[in-house]
C-alpha cells in the first residue's frame, strides 16, 4: 500500500475506461465520503495512424492528463474477453498503454472489473451505458452532461474511490 492509499485527506484519483479508438478518462477528489469531479475527456488517435503510433499517443495523452491535474492515484477497467479474438488483443494493448502511463507518472494503478464498477455505481452488476452515465451525473453534478466513455471513466474513480475507503477501515481497524 502507497502512503497516498495510506492517508485520509484528500486525493486525486484518475479513472480510466481504455480503447483504442477512444479512451475515456476523468479525474475526481475523494475526501472521506465526498467526492468533487474535477474534469474529464477522451483520448481519440488518429484511426488512421499505424497501431504503434496510436499506442504511443495513448500513452503521452494520459501521461499527460495525470500531470496536469496532479492526480496521485489511478483506477482502470479490466479487459473483457471479446467474442472476437483480435480484438481482444487489440483492446489489451491499448489497456497496456494506457496502464503504463499513470504507472510511469508514479502512480499506484488499481484494476477492476465491470460488473464490480458498474455494481459500485448503479448497484446493479449488468447496468447499461445510460444507467452508469445517469448514476454518474447523479453523484456529480458539477460534471455535466458526459459522454459514455468518460462516464465509464468516472465510475471506474467511483469505484476506486468506494474501494480504497473501505481498504483504509479496514487497515485502521487491524493497526488497533
């Protein structure tokens, strides 16, 4: 555990829901039980560029959303096994690039599942698209309307931001 997941004032946490062709992100404080939006986005490559170079631009986008909003924190969707197999392994390398800059900024990067996101946000483990983008302009007002992947992004911040609460309980609770 990192001395930013140790200590309880507040934190900056960036979400991410990572593409290729889109990857949403937005960046929130946790502050005991509240949590203020800060701002969000997609990164969209060029469709057109080499793989590679779509790659790269991931990575110095996010590199640089967490630099210039000072986030201490990262949270990340996992993969989900596609029925298309190449796809799947596309998607998991934009998930690398996008994993690795946060982790290159010094970030500690948490992962986790849709259903455990979408169950942390809705409440429901097999909520669509409009139900997250609801619960998240719900929670955060000041967001605006937000677009599915920057909605996706935010949940993923919820839910670290729900998790890590929990985590800090229970480390206080065993340090007594």
């Amino acid at each position: 555990m990192t001395n930013a997941m140790i200590q309880n004032g507040p934190v900056r946490i960036l979400g991410l829901d990572p593409g290729l062709r889109r990857t949403g992100w937005g960046v929130i404080v946790s502050e005991g039980s509240r949590l203020r939006w800060i701002a969000h986005g997609v990164v969209a490559p060029d469709e057109r560029a080499p793989f590679a170079e779509r790659l790269l631009h991931l990575l110095e986008a996010v590199g640089e959303i967490c630099a210039s909003h000072g986030c201490e924190e990262a949270a990340i969707e996992e993969v989900f096994v596609n029925v298309n197999p190449a796809s799947t392994l596309k998607l998991g390398h934009a998930r690398a690039a996008v994993m690795l800059a946060p982790a290159r900024c010094g970030l500690p990067v948490s992962e986790y599942s849709p259903n455990l996101i979408k169950k942390a946000v809705v409440g429901a483990g097999h909520a669509d698209k409009g139900q997250i983008a609801f619960m998240v302009k719900r929670l955060m007002p000041a967001s605006g309307e937000v677009k599915a992947d920057a909605a996706d992004a935010l949940a993923v911040a919820i839910t670290h931001a729900q998790l890590r609460k929990r985590t800090l309980l229970e480390n206080l609770r065993g340090a007594a």
